[in-house]
C-alpha cells in the first residue's frame, strides 16, 4: 500500500498508487505521491512518466474519515494537510521537468481531476467516470483543473450537480487522447510514453518548461483561491454539516468508503 514507482521500459518512469479500497488519499499519500512524481522527472534517465493506480478506480479523492475523525476532536490538521498535501501533488504533476501520462480507469473523482487535470496527457480505459462531488462532500476545489478537461458551461453544470462525464465524452472534447478496454490500459499509456520518451530528453524538458508558461490560467494559484471557499466553508461550519451526511441513507452516492 502507498506510492511505488518502476522503470519498466527505457526512458518511462511509471509511479503507482495504492491506498485499498478505493485510492481516497491520506494526508501523507498526497505528499508521498508528489516526492514521487518530482523524483522521477528529475532523474536524467527519465522522458516520460506515467500515473496510474491500483484498485477499483484511479482515484477518490482525500480520506474524508480521516478529517471527520479530526473534525470530530474538533481540530483541523487533516484539513489543512489534505489542502496543502492535493496543492503539493497536482503541482508536481504539473512542474514535472517530463510530460505526465495519467492512465486513469474506474473512478478519478475530487482530488483525481486535479491529478488528471495538471497531466499532459491522459489515456483512459472505457470504464472511466470523472467528476467532482466537492458540494457532496462539503469542500471546494479542483474546478481549475477541471476546466482544463471541458468547456466552462460544462464545468459549471457538472460542478453544480456533482454528475460525473465518460472517458469516451472527455475524448470527445479533446481531453483525453485513448479510450482502450479495461485490460488495454497499461499497455496504450506505456505506448504513449514511449513515444514521448524516444525525443530527446533535454529538448522534452524545454518544450515541457515553455508550453507551462504559455498557459492561460496559473494553475496553482487559481486552485489555492478555490481552496480559500473551502475554508470558509469550514469556519462556517456548512462544511460538518454536509460531510456529516456523507454516505447516510438518502444521499448522493459515491465511490468512497
């Protein structure tokens, strides 16, 4: 269980993640996988990584048990960790010094689309669901990377509802390069990053380095003011309110348990 990262083909580093049952991050995986993911695109052997995970999904976001524990006691450590800790990953993905495939199946919710979001590609096997069910859950965040995988009409509608889009729907807007069988995934994102890795690899660093600074919106600094509501919504105490109701009778569904 946790962060792993393999060498499995020339010039491809591939960092896994693996927190049973459902890929919802403590507050150190999200550190863990940042260290990670920076580890390996600083190695000078390193072209191309690629993101994936173990599991039922790719990703479910933070351990909302592990903060309601906290909240419970009336703290807010967990808060602030998983705040800064999601800030750390998908900054990492994002500076990685080599362009980062997600190969994402199953669930990639919440914290999963600030992960996919900051990636430079993503290959998704047809079993794929996307979505952030932030206002289920009682936070805010990762609309700034999800604005990044579909127009902004239907970021809002998505965000507003917590409703979740296919793989096949992102490929359709451009977001997502491969849609391949469950069984396929490994192979077509380690396709991709082969190809990527075969260019040169101080050329890849540049081009990497000069397409982050022609992007439009800062990244970080867009998602930490989103991460400003979502402490606001703490110190109001709505936030309790709609995490208490998390996974009761009734609700909304989700993939965390």
């Amino acid at each position: 269980m946790g962060v792993s990262t393999s060498k499995p083909d020339q010039g491809v580093a591939v960092v896994t993640v693996d927190f049973p049952p459902v890929n919802a991050l403590p507050v150190q995986g999200w550190y863990d996988l940042a260290e990670a993911v920076r580890a390996a695109g600083r190695d000078p052997g390193v072209r191309c990584v690629v993101l994936t995970a173990h599991g039922r999904g790719f990703n479910a976001g933070v351990d909302i048990k592990e903060m309601q524990r906290d909240t419970a006691s009336g703290g807010h450590g967990v808060l602030l960790g998983a705040n800064r800790g999601c800030a750390e990953a998908f900054s990492a993905v994002y500076a990685c010094e080599v362009p980062v495939v997600a190969a994402v199946h199953g669930f990639c919710l919440g914290g999963g689309i600030g992960l996919v979001g900051n990636a430079d590609a993503i290959v998704a096997s047809d079993d794929a669901t996307f979505g952030l069910p932030e206002l289920d859950r009682g936070a805010l965040g990762a609309a700034t990377h999800l604005a990044r995988l579909v127009p902004q009409h239907l970021m809002r509608a998505l965000y507003y509802t917590s409703r979740t889009v296919t793989a096949a729907e992102l490929q359709a807007h451009g977001s997502v390069w491969q849609v391949v069988p469950r069984a396929q995934l490994p192979g077509a994102a380690r396709d991709l990053a082969r190809e990527i890795a075969r260019k040169d690899g101080s050329l890849l660093r540049l081009a990497k380095a000069a397409l982050n600074g022609i992007d439009p919106v800062d990244v970080g600094r867009s998602y930490r003011f989103e991460q400003g509501f979502t402490f606001e919504a703490n110190l109001s105490g709505v936030a309790d309110r709609v995490r208490d109701t998390f996974g009761a009778p009734g609700t909304t569904p989700t993939k965390e348990g």
